[in-house]
C-alpha cells in the first residue's frame, strides 16, 4: 500500500467513519483492541460476515490478505508456522520463493510467518539456512524425531518413516511448531531442480486462534494481587470464570468484566464441571478455570487436560505464586542456605491419597532439605512422627494458615511441638507446613557477594 492511500485510510477512521474490524487471531493485543473498541467500530471474527455496504474502512488483523471493494488496512501478526523437509543437502535455490508463492495463492501473507521448523537431522540443510535468511524475523523450531511422534498428519509418509522415524516431517513440524494449531496448507511437495526434492506445511498457531478456548490460571495463594500480570488479564478477558470457590478468595473474580459468568466450582462435580466448560467453548467463548495457588502444584488439573485432550479442545495454562513462595516471605525466610540446604522439598503426608513408598515422609526427610508439606494439617500427628525420624526435635517448623489472606496465621516452633500447634489453634485443610532450619536463619553467607562473583554485577 502507498503511502498516500495509507494515510487516507488512516484519516477514515480517525474521522470516526464506520469501520468493520475483522479479527481473525486472538491475542493480548487483539483483547486490547476490543476492551477499547470506538463506537464506529465494529468488530467481526469472519470476513464472509461483514456487509462491506455497511462500511467505508476494514481493518484486519489476522495472516490472510483481503481485497475488498472499501479501503484496507491490513495487520499480519506473526502467526503462521512453516514446516518443512526435504532431500539430504536439497540446493534451496527458489525454494523460499515457491512457498512464498503457494502462501499468497491461499490469501495467506508471508509477513505472517512466526517460524520454521523441521526435524533434528535436517537442521544442518542448506535449505534451512536460506529460509532463515529469507525470513530473518521468524524463530527456528527444531524437533526431535520423539518430539513429532504420534501427530496425526493427513498425508503419511512411509518413506519419510523410514529416513527419519516419522510419518511426517513438514506437517509434523508445522503443527508441533503451531502448539497444534490447525494446517491452512496440508503437505506441498516440490522439485525446483534434477534430485533436490523438498515438502512444506504450515499451520496456524493454536494458541491465538478465535473461538473457544480454556485458560487454566493459577490464581496464587489468595491475595487478589498476587495473581500474575497475565492470569489478571486472563480473568479480564474471560466469558467464564469457573473457580474452586472453597479455596480460591472471591474477591479474584472482581476482575471480571461485565456480562461474565462466574461459577464456584466447590459444590459440582466433574462432570458437571467439564459439561460447563465445555458448553461455554462450543460457542466460541473464552473459559477461565481459577485454581489455587500453581495449577500443577496439587492443582487436580490433570483429568481436565484429559478432558480436554479428549474432546480435541483448546487450552493453555498460566502458572502462578505457590504458597510455598509465600510462606518464605511471609516467614522473611530464605528456604536455601549456602553450605547448609540447597533443596526444597514440596511433598504432602500420606492420608486417603497413598504415597509412594521412595517417597514417605520419614525417607525424605533424611536429606534435611527445607520441607513444605501440604495437605497434612489433618494427619499433623502422623506426619511429626515420621519427621521425628530424621528430623532433631528442636528443628524450627511454621504452621501457615491461608497465606496471604485476611484471615492468615503463621505460628512458629520446634518440630516436637508440631501437632500441638496445629491442634491447639484449629488449623484446617489450607494450612502449609514448613519444616527445617532455613526458617529464620540469618547465619549463611551467600558467595554471590563475595569478591571473587562481583563480575556478575560489572556492566
């Protein structure tokens, strides 16, 4: 586009003339668009949607390129993912130009590439370079054989099976590459020149893909402002907020906007919970499902991701603040002590849920690490009796009560004293246990300081 007609159009919409904003892509600045959208602007998800009579200015954000009868301004958010393979040192001459041709025959823009990807043993191709080269701003995505494995690809390859141990080298890549987006172009083989064989792929990426989709958000140890920058967004954005309302504070769901649904969780089951979520995700909507503390931390999502994957439904998860995080600063405690304790043990006591037998309480214990025990308030009597085995008695323990909300309660003592506390001052299911000397120690020397490391803080 010139540069005039670039200005003429921009002039169109800050004269506020009716503009149709055609949104094929979802993302943090796609959700800002909406969140600040002009009342002459009207935003669409499919360009067969929009009556252009309508309208004297389409903006699009999105790969494909539109010719359309009104004035266009077009953003190509780099989305596309190129997979490619081809035949042992393939001349590249042209080749980048070919799929750059196929893209363009499928109202596809070049501009829109995020990355290039292939298997490990093409990764020193001279075509791999030259598409680096060409495509300078993309990523390189290069995927072990194991990484490719069991993707469906629409058109297996026997061949291909035999060099390198999948069925599909460029479709493969692409999707892998895609966060197992869709394909907008299904394997192209080509042969630019006598033995210089060659097949590309692209996909378009997964995660910022329009329509439904679940966002799993760790929603942090219960302070609403210790959830993370992204999940606050998350909640923003989201058209359903399913949280465990008897662990996560209420006060997390005021980030909702307007017209949200939100939903506790604590008085459904399973089934009813995936028959929502799924409900919201079939119609196109964005799902928030609010978790305690870190997700994968003790966070149950792993029948929900099995859900998920079942029914080929979209998600990503957002991690957060774990309240052993909080409960060191909550303890003003530094939970690894130079020369004294380098780990940290996150673990739960043995109640309804067996343990592993390598991993009992009394056995891990005897590495002396800093020790978060969740889960365990109820079985506190249990739990000191196995740490007694390791543990000396006079080690300094916390019982954390709901860090970091209104209601918190840390009580400190010695590990002998443990159950008591815990009994004495009716602690319940979201208590922490904290075990170990690095709880108020001020004794260790970091050598980050010392003379010999003061590099690390030379410019």
């Amino acid at each position: 586009m010139s540069r005039s007609r670039m200005n003429s159009s921009i002039a169109l919409f800050v004269e506020k003339h009716p503009t149709a904003l055609l949104l094929e892509v979802r993302d943090n600045g796609t959700d800002y668009l909406e969140s600040t959208l002009p009342e002459h602007v009207k935003v669409f998800s499919k360009y067969d949607d929009i009556d252009l009579s309508q309208f004297e200015l389409l903006i699009t954000v999105g790969p494909h390129i539109f010719d359309a009868p009104i004035p266009v301004l077009s953003y190509y958010p780099q989305v596309l993912h190129i997979g490619f393979g081809c035949r042992r040192q393939c001349r590249p001459d042209g080749i980048a130009e070919h799929i750059e041709n196929c893209l363009k025959e499928n109202g596809l823009s070049p501009l829109a590439i995020a990355s290039i990807g292939t298997i490990e043993l093409k990764k020193d191709e001279p075509l791999l370079a030259d598409l680096q080269s060409r495509w300078s701003w993309a990523g390189t995505q290069i995927w072990a054989a194991s990484d490719l494995e069991g993707i469906d690809v629409p058109n297996p390859s026997e061949k291909a099976f035999e060099v390198t141990g999948v069925y599909g080298v460029a479709e493969g890549a692409a999707l892998r590459s895609g966060n197992d987006g869709i394909l907008l172009i299904e394997k192209q083989k080509g042969q630019l020149s006598e033995g210089n064989d060659f097949t590309f792929a692209v996909a378009m990426d997964g995660l910022k893909m329009r329509g439904g989709f679940i966002e799993i958000v760790g929603a942090g140890p219960g302070d609403p402002e210790l959830v993370s920058v992204r999940g606050k967004r998350m909640l923003e954005r989201a058209d359903l907020i399913l949280y465990a309302g008897s662990l996560v504070p209420k006060e997390l769901t005021y980030y909702a906007k307007p017209g949200a649904v939100v939903r506790s969780s604590a008085d459904m089951d399973l089934e009813e919970q995936f028959a929502l979520m799924k409900d919201f995700y079939d119609r196109g909507l964005f799902v928030v499902r609010l978790h305690t503390g870190d997700p994968c931390i003790y966070g149950a999502i792993q029948e929900q991701m099995a859900f998920f994957d079942r029914y080929g439904m979209r998600y990503h998860i957002t991690p957060g603040i774990s309240s052993f995080q909080a409960a060191a600063a909550a303890l003003r405690s530094q939970f690894t002590i130079p020369e004294k304790v380098q780990s940290i043990i996150l673990t739960r006591g043995e109640g309804r849920t067996p343990m592993p037998e390598k991993e009992q309480l009394h056995k891990l214990a005897q590495s002396q690490s800093t020790m978060c025990i969740y889960l365990s308030a109820a079985i506190v009597e249990q739990v000191q009796e196995e740490l007694l085995q390791a543990y000396p008695p006079e080690t300094p323990v916390a019982a954390c009560y709901k860090l970091t909300w209104k209601e918190e309660k840390i009580y400190r003592g010695q590990l002998k004293d443990l159950a008591r506390i815990v009994r004495d001052n009716n602690l319940t299911l979201t208590t922490l246990l904290v075990v170990g000397d690095a709880i108020d120690n001020r004794q260790g020397l970091s050598r980050l300081y010392a003379h010999e490391f003061k590099h690390l803080f030379r410019k």
